[in-house]
C-alpha cells in the first residue's frame, strides 16, 4: 500500500535527518501523507450513515484544499488527460491510493467530455477536491414527500414503478482551484455525475468506501425532466422546480 510505504519512508527519513542535521527542525509530512493521516484520525469511528463531526469535516476540507496536482504526482500533460482521436467516451483512469474498511482515496482523472455517469455514495461521506481543471457536476438527493391520505397524492401512486423523485442540489461548473465539495449520506447531493470541461483529476475520499458484500454498491442512475412523466400531473399539482425523476 502505497500511503501505508510512504509512512514508513516519511519515518526512515525523519530519522536519517535527525541523524545528519541535528538540531535542525523535524521535516514535514508530505501532503499526501498528512491526508492519509487525518483520514485515519477523522474516520476511526466510523461506518455506513456516520458523518464525521463539523469539527473532523472541516480538518479534513482543509487538507484537501491545500493539496495541489504535483502533490500527487500528476500534470495535464500525462496521457490519462489526453483527447483520445478514436470514437466514444473517451476513457477514465481511477488512480487507487488506499483503501481500508473505514475509508479509500483515489483519482479519477477525465480527458476532455468524459463523463462519470450518475451514481450514488450509500451510507458515505465524500470530499471531492478538484486538482486541476474545469468540471460540471449535477448532484441530487432524494426528495422528501410527505405522505397524504389521499392515495393520488402518494408517491407509489404518481410514481412509474421503480422512478424515484430527486432534487436537484449542484448543477454548475467548478474549474479548480475551488474548495473541496462534501456529500452526506442523505445531503449535500449523494447522487452526482461528473462531465469534465477540460482535462481534469479529482481527488476523492470516501468515508466508508464501496463494499458490495456490506451492501454498499455503486448504483447508476438514469435522470429525466419531472415534466417527463405526463402521470405525474394527474392531480393538476405544478411541476415543483428542481425535481427530476430518476431510475437505476
Ligand atoms: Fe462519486
């Protein structure tokens, strides 16, 4: 595990730099090291629908935000970010950091148009911090309907089986250097897609990571206009703003 080895190399060379340069100050950790640290720190206690504390958040949304591509080892000029000539969507690369059951770290790094589809985080908190470039990000969560005696004015009823009703919470263009983005387990959009402006990477930690045997999957998402569906006005209601149906 690469964070796991830079720890050791991190001590390796404290210790050689006490040796031969005594009395000067300890080196620092390096970025990628400290973010490493304060994951394992912010997500020690935690598990499926547990949000760190405003406090731990917060650290975290700081380290995040002072990390640069070169941090990481990455440039817009590698091949990962590069407009391929051949037909289609062009490729994501998902650069794996680190994983253990309380969190992982990665990179998705986007050439130009490529898209990451709609997809949810269940029972996770993730910061997304976007080392370079520029990004549109569409984000939902899902919407509350209060349930009503009357059976045409509940969701199952309205609602084509399977469709779910979404709010939408982003839906703009981020071009770096921005603040790091979080979601939550129930907001903050927990469902987003990611369609890059330009050549872009994006830093993502996620508190706890996917896990299909814990039930955590990655879902994809289909997402169509609220006006879409003709049933849902049946009961002469106005189309409320922001709302999109989704289906996986
Ligand atoms: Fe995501």
């Amino acid at each position: 595990m690469r964070i796991e080895k830079s720890l050791e190399s991190t001590k390796e060379k404290s210790r050689s730099n006490k040796k031969n340069r005594r009395g000067k100050k300890k080196s620092m950790p390096s970025s990628v090291q400290k973010l490493f640290d304060t994951c394992k720190e912010v997500f020690s206690a935690g598990g499926a629908g547990i949000v760190p504390s405003p406090g731990d958040v917060e650290r975290l949304q700081l380290v995040l935000d002072n990390m640069k591509p070169a941090d990481v080892g990455l440039n817009q000029e590698m091949t990962y970010f590069q407009r391929m000539k051949s037909k289609g969507a062009p490729p994501i690369t998902y650069l794996h950091l680190y994983e253990c059951d309380k969190f992982s770290i990665g990179i998705f790094c986007l050439p130009p148009s490529g898209v990451i589809p709609l997809h949810n985080h269940p029972g996770m908190t993730v910061f997304s911090k976007l080392l370079f470039g520029s990004m549109h990000i569409k984000s939902y969560d899902w919407a509350d309907i209060p349930c009503s005696s009357d059976k045409t004015l509940n969701p199952s009823y309205f609602q084509p089986s399977g469709v779910q009703l979404a709010e939408v919470k982003t839906d703009a263009v981020f071009t770096a250097p921005c603040k790091p983005l979080i979601l939550y387990p129930a907001a903050g959009g927990n469902m987003h897609c990611f369609t890059a402006k330009t050549s872009c990477a994006v830093l993502d930690v996620l508190g706890p990571p996917y896990n299909d045997s814990e039930g955590r999957h990655c879902t994809y998402y289909h997402d169509y206009p609220y006006a879409s569906f003709s049933d849902l006005h049946r009961n002469g209601s106005p189309t409320p703003p922001h709302r999109t149906c989704i289906y996986a």
